[in-house]
C-alpha cells in the first residue's frame, strides 16, 4: 500500500479503495459466477473469467491514476467472482467418491500454502524493489503470463462438465442479489474509515430488506416451477447450513489474522515489507502439508480433524499475546506464525469438503458461489470489526503492541465459535444425490 500510494500519487482513502473496490466487485457477484458455470459451462465460465482477469490485471499495472486503479480493481474482482467459483464446483461435479473427493480438496489446500508462500514473497519483494518499472506494477502484471498459461491448460486439460440448459438464468434474481450484496458490502468496507456516517447505517438496512425481498423473490419463483438463482433447498442440508456458520467465524478470524499480522511485523516490530513477506513462508509450507494430512483422514475423522486445526490456532494466538512483544526473538515470530500455518491447513480444506459434501453435483456452482460469497464476507467483517477495535486501541492508547493482543482476544472468539459450530456437525458423509429427498437435518 505504501508503495502504491507514493507512486500513483494516492490520498489514504484513494489507497483503501484499492483492497475495497476488488472486494466489492469479487464478494457482490460470486453466487452469479457460480449460478453461471451451471447454466453455461463451468470450463467456458473459468476461461472466459481468466481471460478477463488477466486483462485487468495488466490494466491495473499500467494505471495512471487512482481513478483508473480502483475501476480496473473493481473490474477484475468481479472477473474472478466467475472464475473462482468454478474451481471448487469442478472437485464436487469430477469427484464423486469420498476419498477421491478428499484427496482432491488435499491437491486444493497444497494449491492455496504455494500460492500463499509465492504470493506473500513476491508481494514484499515488488513493492521494496527497483526495477525497469515501479515495483508495485509487477504485483499486477505478473498475472498476465500467469493468466495467459492458466488458461491454455484449461482449454487443453479441463473437460466441459454438464449444463443446465432447460432452465433460463434467473437474471432478475442476479440485480436483486447484487444490489443487495453492494448495499451490504460498502458499508462493511467503507463504513469504519468514513466514521460510521448516515448512509453506511442506510445502506446496511437497505441490503436486510432486498435480502428478505431476494429470498422471498426465489421461492415465488421456485413454486412457480421456474428456476431461481438460489435453490433455498440447499439450506435444507445440516452439513451445508452449519458449515457456513463455521465458515463465517474463521474467515472473520483467518483473513483479519493475515492483514494484522503483516501490519505488526512491520509497523510494531519494524521490519521491512520482504522480511515481514519472508515469515509467511513456514507457515505456508505447514499449511501445506497439513492439508495433505487432513485431507487423507477427513474420510474417517469427519469434523474431528478440523477441531485440531482449531485447538492449535487458539494455542497460537493464545502464545502469541504472551511472546509476540518487541524484542521478540527470530524463532519466536517464526515458530508461531509457522504454528498458525499448521493448524489452518488442517481447517480451511477439510471445512469446505465438509461443508459441501452432501450438496449434489448439479448444483455444485450455486453451493460454491453461496460458500465463496460467505468467505469473502466474513473477510471484510473481520477487518471492519476486529481491524476497527486493533486501530481504535492503537489511537487511544498509542501502543500497537496492546492493539494487537486485543485484537488476537478477539480472534480467539471467534475461533471458540468455530469449534461450537463443528460440534454439530454430522461425523460422517453422506452421499445425497438430489435435492427431492428428505431434507438431512
């Protein structure tokens, strides 16, 4: 951000907008992403969205001012809002079989700790470095020959899975969920930084009226025999329902954890942006393997596996208000940020297999948009509220040390919350092919 800000000649608000215009477009329009990759073809849907994504991309390393930044950012969260969705439907739609299925979501979890070892790696070493072109610019258009190589595999490897082409596409239902998920989401994002104004407590009610309008417009639409962009069916399901909930508090926890994390390192404890990128290396190689781990037990342990992964992110925040002080030792930051990574390769995997295990196949995009949708939410609550509270300690009492440790209190609420919501989870899977059973409760 520091960079970003110096170099495109941004005022703080401008600077925000960059993480906020993305999360806008990315959270407001996955659930349509996903709809579409049923109704059109989840291969077609996945290309069309890298293609897409990639050309924002370099749209937003060659931006001039923040204007162009943060339309360009909009415009590519909303290209991976039908891109994304489509990767998690692939592994419910390809792999019917438990262990199969568990073994993909283990290839998924070693996907996201590379990602996250790369990505936090090159991030410090872009915006610290000095090259032909400013630094920053190549945290964006580095996807370009990425995206370009993502998407010859995918026309070459991936197979087109099977379309719902009876139904039409609920096109009313996709304004009235992206109107709402907008009113909802700004305030979320913007509302702290502006002070809590008038308009952040409208829209707030406003998205809480088109949400109820939205379901109520989808079971009209159900009745009447026509196809809605949401099956309210899906909800009928305990593993989909109570695993959302799980969803909601860890990634309140998780994506709050990552952004304060890398803030304290090096606004509290001064170090530089690649020192501060290099100490999500370990966590990310634990991440990693935990998540090959977890995803060979899962068939046979059920939620128990993902309780563990609880247990150890509690002990790391727990250490970490203890240990995490200035003068800090190197293998103290490093063991527990290496901690952290272990605990939540046995969750993040193993609770998105448990979640969407008995949603049936045909429906594998709608559940995947609903469960990114929830994600990306619970993402920006977490900054906004547990974020809000670590700069509200931090002004009032000028010690970003304390503002940390209260904010890691807060995380460790929301991880107990996690582990009470696995409790109800049902131990073992079931195979529900169609929605026109029994709801599973």
């Amino acid at each position: 951000m520091p960079s970003i800000k110096a170099g495109i000649r941004a005022n703080n608000a401008q600077v925000q907008l960059v993480i906020a215009s993305y999360l806008l477009g990315y959270a407001s329009f996955l659930i349509t992403g996903g709809r579409s990759g049923d109704h059109y073809g989840r291969k077609r849907i996945f290309i069309w969205g890298m293609i897409c994504f990639s050309f924002f991309s370099g749209l937003c390393g060659f931006s001039q001012s923040p204007l162009q930044l943060n339309i360009m950012r909009f415009a590519q969260g909303l290209s991976a809002a039908f891109m994304v969705p489509q990767a998690i439907a692939f592994i419910q739609v390809l792999f019917v079989n438990t262990e199969d299925r568990s073994r993909a979501f283990g290839w998924f979890g070693i996907t996201l700790g590379t990602a996250s070892i790369i990505g936090q790696v090159l991030g410090g070493y872009f915006s610290g470095g000095h090259f032909f072109i400013a630094g920053w610019r190549l945290i964006f258009l580095i996807n370009v020959p990425i995206g370009i190589l993502a998407i010859f595999a995918a026309h070459f490897f991936l197979r087109e899975t099977t379309r719902q082409k009876e139904a039409k596409m609920d096109v009313s239902g996709v304004l009235i969920l992206t109107i709402s998920l907008f009113c909802l989401i700004v305030p979320i994002i913007q509302g702290r930084e502006a002070g809590w104004p008038w308009w952040s407590f409208s829209l707030l009610a406003a998205s809480v009226i088109l949400f109820i309008y939205f379901f109520y417009d989808q079971r009209k639409k159900k009745l009447s025999g026509r196809t809605p962009l949401v099956n309210e069916d899906l909800f009928h399901f305990s593993d989909f329902r109570i695993g959302l909930a799980a969803v909601l508090f860890h990634f309140m926890l998780h994506t709050c954890y990552l952004f304060l994390s890398a803030y304290y390192l090096q606004s509290g404890l001064g170090l530089s942006p690649l020192i501060a990128g290099l100490y999500f290396v370990a966590p990310g190689v634990l991440f990693t393997l935990s998540s090959v781990v977890a995803g060979k037990l899962i068939p046979k342990t059920g939620p128990s596996i993902v309780q563990l992964g609880v247990i150890i992110i509690l002990g790391t925040f727990a250490l970490q208000i203890v240990f995490f002080k200035t003068g800090a030792s190197v293998f103290t930051l490093f063991s527990l940020q290496a901690l952290y990574g272990l605990g939540n390769g046995f969750v993040v995997p193993s609770l998105l297999n448990l979640t969407l295990r008995s949603v049936p196949p045909k429906y594998a995009g709608a559940a995947a948009g609903i469960y990114s949708t929830v994600q990306q939410t619970a993402s920006a609550l977490g900054i906004c509220l547990i974020g809000g509270l670590f700069f509200f300690i931090s002004d009032k009492v000028h010690s970003i040390q304390t503002a940390y440790h209260y904010a890691l209190a807060a995380q460790i609420a929301c991880g107990v919350l996690v582990s009470l919501m696995l409790l109800f989870l049902p131990k073992q899977y079931r195979n529900s092919l169609n929605l026109n059973t029994a709801p599973v409760d």
